[in-house]
C-alpha cells in the first residue's frame, strides 16, 4: 500500500511538473497535508517532518485568515514530527550501493517535497534531522509552536539530566496529548492530532536517557534503569538500545546474569570523553592560574628609562590597531569580492536553470504531444479491429441462420453502423438464450419434483425396518453387557478373599519401609542443616574480613590524608614563613639603603659647603691689596668684600667677582659626622697669611695666573674666560 501511495504522489508531481502554470496555495496545501499522512503510514518520519515543514511555510505566507491557535498547532506538529526522527544516522556501515540507491531516494524525496537538490554533492546531510531543526529555529517555526512543546525540546536537545530527563518530560507529554482536534474553517488541513507523536517521543527521550547515562556512569543495575525510564519495561528498552548501538548511537551492553546493564567500550579517544577531558584540562589551568598567578618579571631598561616602557606599549597597540585595521579592510574587500562572485554565480546559475526548465518544459510538452497521439492512433486502430471483428462473426451467424442477404446490403459501410448492428444482433441473440434457459429450468422442476413424490413412501417403509432392527440389536447388546458385569464382579470378589490373607505383612513392609525413610530423610535433613550452618559461618567470616579489610584500607586512607594535610600545612607556613623574612630583609636592606643614600646627601652638603667656604676664603686672600693703610684693614669677614674689591685696570674673573660679592659668613668650626673638626684656614692657607705683602701689579698677575692644587681642585683662574666656561659645563660636581 505504501509503494502504491508513493508511485501516486510521484504520479501528481509529475503532472505537476508538466503543467505551465503553478498551482494554486490552497492545492498544493492539500498536496502536502496528504504526503505527511502517505510518509507517516509508511514510517518515513524524517520526509514526514519536512513536508509538515512545507505545509506550515505555505500555511504562514499565504493564508491570511488562519488564526493564532491553529498556526501554533501546526508550528506544534512541525517541531513534535522534527523530533520524532530518529537521532542517529541510519545508514551507517552501509555498502557503496545502499548509499547510493539511498541518494537516489533522498533525491526523488527531496523532489516531491518541494527542496531542489544536486545529485553531484556527495553529502547526505542534506536533508537531516539536525539541519532540519536548525531551520525550524531559524525561521522561528519553534517560537510559534506551545509551552509545552518549546520546553519538551529544551529538555531533549539541549538539557543534561540523567535521572530527571524521563520524570521532567512525561508530564509534558500528558499535556500535549491532550492538545489537538479541528481546525477551523479558514484553515486546509481538516485536524491536527499531536497524540500520534507521543510513542515516538517516548522512545526518544530513552534513547536521549541511556545516552546521557552512559557519559554518567559505567554501570548500573537493571532495576535502577527500569525506574527511571517509565516509558517502557526493560525488554522495550533494550530493543529500542540494540537499534541505538548497532547504528553506533550509544555504546552498552546488558548482562542479564549478573542483573546489570554495561555503559562504554569506545576507548579514552571518544568524543564525549574529549569533551570531559578538555573541561577537565580548563578547570585545572584556571585553578592554577588562581593559586600562582603569574609573576611579571621587571626589565632593567624601564629601571633605567621608566618612561620606555609606556611608548613601547602605545607604540606597540598603534601597530596592533593599524594591523586589525588593515586585515578588516582586507577582509572587508575579499568578502565583498566573495559577494559580487556569489552573485554572479547566483545570476548565472538562475539563468541556466531557467533556460534548462525552458527547454525541460518543451521537451516535456512534445514528449506529451507524441504521446497522445500515439495512444489516438492505438485506440482508433483498436476500435477499427472490434469492429471487423463483429462484423466478421455476424456474417458468420447470417450464413448459418440461412439468411442470404447481408446486414451491409443497400448501406454505407461505417464504424457506427457496424457497432450497432453487432450490438443489435448480439442482445437478439442474449434473448433467445435466455428463453430456452428458462424453459429448460422449468422443464427439469417438474422431472424433479415428480421424483420426490414417488420416492417418499419407499423412504418412510426403510426407516420403519431399520427401527425395528436396531430396536433389536440394543436388547441383545443390552442383557451381554449385564452378564459381563456380573462375571467380573465375582472375580474380583475371590481376588479381594485372596488377598486379604496378605494385609498384615503388608502394613508391617509398609512401616518398616517408611521407618527407614524418616530415618533417611531426618539424616539428610540434618546434613543439610550443618552444610547450611557452615556456609553461614563462613561467609559471616568473609564479610567480617571484609569489613576488617575496609577499615583498615579507610584508616590507612585517612592516615595518608591526614599527613598529606600536615604536609601541605607544613610547606604552607614554610612558604609563608620564607616569604615574611623575604619581606622583612627587604625592608632592611631599603632601610639601609636609604640610610646610606641620606648619609651621602649630607656628605655632599657639607662637601659642598666646604668647598664654598675654601673658595670664598682664597678669592678674599688672594685680590687683598699690599698697599692698603693699616688702620683700615677689616676686622669681620663682612668687611672682606670692599677691600677685595679690584683696582681699576686689572682684569677680574666674572666668577669670583661673583663669589666674593655672595660669599657669605664662613663655616661653623663645630666638627663632621665622625668626630673631625674641619682644616683651619690658617692651616690651610699658611703660605699666603705668610707672604710679604706685594704691589698691586704683583697682586693682579698672581690672580690672572691658575692656582697650583686647590685652585685646580677649584675649576682654575685664567685672564681667559673661554676654556673655563667648558670645564665648568664638563664637571658640574666641582662647582
């Protein structure tokens, strides 16, 4: 019946195809609404899910008068047959030539639906359950189905719940079965029953439950499995599991000795346990990424150029941003080269199947056109044979009714008046044979009836002999059977007498026999008791053992546990412990180096004012004057400045006329850091306290020459200011 219907519908696309104008929506919806129910009888359910698909899509664009509640029972439909496909590929491990004849049907399918294939694209994925729910989403035909459906495929196609799955989803489909009935007048499809899909849900949820289980757990009891799947009993489950695991869906096997059920052989390298892996994998390097966070290392040249580091980072992400910059733009380019090529192919491929359909269509309608008027031609070269043919056996039936005159005689010889007079003469002759049948019938009533009349007194004298003979035969039968009664009742009478003699030695075997048996039996059942007893024993020493053994294992476990802890305690407050010392060497050696830096800074400042000191003392000594009055030679070092004063006519230095108008009082004499008190400058410039006085001229060619030693130390004094200006700007520190 399913190939009858198949070659039907496959007849109306044809004549579908061959037609230039397309049908009209209301049609095809009817077309659609009876290839879900032709695949659905034939338990195609995959074909079954893509034309509900087709009607629903006609149904939403062009039935403007359908209501809400009749679109979501259809959006219901499409999604329940969608998920009543099965979830595993069934043509897995099949021969080259299943694959292609299952290519071939895919395509004729695919045809009759209404999606355009190419036989060349080696892909069997075309039409499939996951793609064909991934439309449904993506065309929102789920956001238009229930609750209860959208929650029912959130529970199957995208929640884990080993154990919950099968409770969660059988109140669901309590509920949808409910759902259903007419539809309204506007709509094409008479009813929608969502009752229908609910066996093949349930064995979907199984199969979705024994394929979570098995990532779960490696075993598990039967009975367990059973109480979580209330679908089926156990036999159902594991009919539906040996499809599952011939297709290569789950991996399991039932050992019914052992009352178990066997999840897993697939090995370390299989895609769930990759998945496991991989999460596992994340977990721990993020883990450990929170335990040692990563230490970043300092580079001696941002200590020495702290800000290098900023310019390398922003120059670093300019380059990175004109980089991403450049590949979007190149990416942006080759996509739009990528669209203007897909549509030139579109354009091109849209214009070739046009030209193709145009030349299918005229194919097609000459192929029609010769074929019509072959069958023309058959049916009037058939018609044209009956018709010799009856004129044949009418002149027959005239030659042998004695007629001499032809039928034809005197007319026009055609196709119509040949068929009517074969007819006339055909019904003529139907007539005349039923009137000799009817007398024929009548005839042989009254033969027969004549015959049942003279028989009937022979019939009554036979049965009244026959009466008195069996009535005879029963007496004799009668008194044989009574004088054999009688004999063998006085036969067994003597046998009784006879025998009677032996009931006393019988009752004696009897008790001595069943004596020795009780005495048996009590033995046996002795000996089992003691086995019974030993076996109980024994296995109550088996299980103390065991339980003596599992403490000891737990203890030794805790034990290591415990020491582990310790341990890890231990190098816990070790590494804390190093790491507080760490801290606090640190802050002593910063300590200590900062103590030294500030020892430094004062070294310095006293360095520095010592040599102000010196070189404010050398400049008064050495531009004093021979010449001046005593009376008026200063007492302060105030009065230092005046009197050093240069004669008008000799060349100054700008630096010590500089100095000695800011020199101010001298040093204190209190003594350093260490204990030492500073080089008197009577120690330290004895030579020139000393010397004679001397002329001016003497004076000034002494203070145009350098110093020896200290005014070297000093920076030097030249009647030439421009090579002390670069020895200056070469040693800052001597200033």
């Amino acid at each position: 019946m399913g190939d009858e219907a198949f070659r039907s519908v496959e007849d109306i696309h044809g004549l579908m195809c061959m037609v230039k104008k397309t049908p009209k929506s209301s049609l095809m919806v009817v077309y659609y609404a009876k290839l879900t129910e032709t695949f659905w009888i034939s338990a195609s359910h995959l074909y079954h899910a893509y034309a509900w698909f087709k009607l629903f899509t006609l149904q939403k664009n062009f039935n403007k008068n359908l209501s809400q509640k009749d679109l979501q029972l259809i959006a219901s439909s499409v999604v329940l047959a969608a998920l009543s496909v099965a979830p595993y590929d069934q043509t897995r491990g099949a021969s080259h030539m299943e694959l292609e004849n299952e290519k071939e049907h895919k395509i004729r399918m695919a045809n009759l639906i209404g999606f355009n294939l190419d036989p060349k694209v080696e892909n069997r994925e075309v039409l499939s359950r996951s793609l064909l729910l991934s439309e449904l989403v993506s065309k929102s035909v789920l956001s238009c189905a229930t609750q209860e459906v959208k929650d029912l495929y959130h529970l199957v196609e995208h929640e884990f719940l080993p154990l919950d799955i099968a409770s969660k989803i059988q109140p669901l489909l309590t509920k949808i079965s409910k759902l259903g009935g007419k539809l309204s007048s506007a709509s094409s499809v008479p009813e929608v029953q969502l009752s229908q899909y609910i066996p093949a849900i349930e064995k979907l949820a199984t199969l979705r439950l024994l394929q979570q289980v098995s990532q779960v757990y490696q075993t598990m009891k039967i009975e367990g499995l059973s109480q979580i799947i209330p679908f089926f009993d156990f036999s159902m489950v594991e009919k539906i599991s040996v499809d599952a695991v011939k297709h290569n869906f789950i991996a399991m096997k039932v050992d019914h000795l052992k009352g178990i059920v066997v999840f897993g052989d697939m090995g370390l390298e299989s895609d769930r346990l990759k998945v496991h892996l991989i999460n596992f994998t994340e977990s721990l390097n993020n883990a450990r990424a929170m335990i040692y966070p990563a230490v970043e290392k300092t580079s001696k040249l941002a200590d020495i150029l702290p800000g290098l580091g900023e310019v390398v980072d922003k120059e670093h992400k300019r380059l990175l941003a004109r980089k991403s910059i450049i590949e979007k733009r190149k990416e942006e380019q080759e996509r739009q080269l990528l669209e203007m090529e897909r549509e030139e192919e579109s354009r091109r491929l849209k214009m070739q199947k046009i030209t193709e359909e145009a030349e299918q269509k005229r194919l097609a309608a000459e192929c029609e056109q010769r074929r019509v008027e072959r069958i023309r031609q058959e049916i009037e070269g058939r018609e044209l044979e009956e018709a010799q043919a009856l004129l044949e056996e009418t002149e027959k039936r005239i030659r042998k009714g004695g007629k001499k005159k032809s039928i034809l005689e005197g007319e026009k010889l055609t196709k119509q008046v040949l068929m009517e007079r074969a007819l006339t003469e055909q019904l003529k002759e139907r007539q005349e044979m039923e009137k000799k049948l009817q007398k024929l019938a009548k005839t042989m009533d009254y033969l027969e009836r004549a015959k049942i009349e003279e028989a009937a007194p022979l019939i009554e004298a036979a049965f009244q002999r026959r009466l008195v003979e069996e009535k005879v035969l029963h007496e004799r039968e009668q008194q044989l059977e009574v004088e054999l009664s009688r004999q063998r009742h006085d036969g067994d009478l003597r046998e009784k007498n006879r025998l009677a003699r032996m009931l006393a030695n019988k009752i004696i075997f009897q008790e001595r026999v069943m004596s020795s048996r009780q005495a048996e039996f009590d033995r046996r059942r002795e000996d089992r008791e003691e086995r019974i007893n030993q076996i109980i024993q024994a296995q109550k020493q088996e299980r103390e053992l065991k339980r003596k053994k599992i403490f000891y294992v737990r203890s030794e476990e805790e034990r290591l546990r415990k020491l582990r802890e310790e341990e890890e305690a231990r190098k816990h407050e070790e590494a804390e412990r190093r790491r507080k010392e760490e801290a606090e060497r640190k802050a002593k050696l910063d300590e200590i180096a900062e103590k030294q830096r500030q020892r430094e800074r004062e070294l310095e400042e006293k360095e520095r004012l010592r040599r102000e000191a010196l070189l404010g003392r050398s400049t008064e000594g050495i531009s004093r004057p021979s010449d001046l009055p005593s009376g008026s030679r200063p007492s302060e070092p105030e009065a230092a400045a005046p009197t050093a004063a240069p004669t008008p006519g000799k060349y100054v230095p700008r630096f010590k006329r500089e100095r000695v108008e800011g020199s101010g009082p001298p040093p204190s004499s209190e003594p350093d850091r260490w204990g030492r008190a500073p080089p008197s400058q009577s120690d330290r410039w004895g030579s020139v306290n000393k010397a004679p006085p001397q002329d001016p001229e003497r004076v000034g060619s002494s203070a145009s020459r350098p110093l020896p030693h200290d005014s070297d130390r000093l920076g030097g004094s030249s009647t030439k200011p421009e090579p002390w200006r670069p020895s200056r700007a070469r040693n800052p520190s001597r200033g």
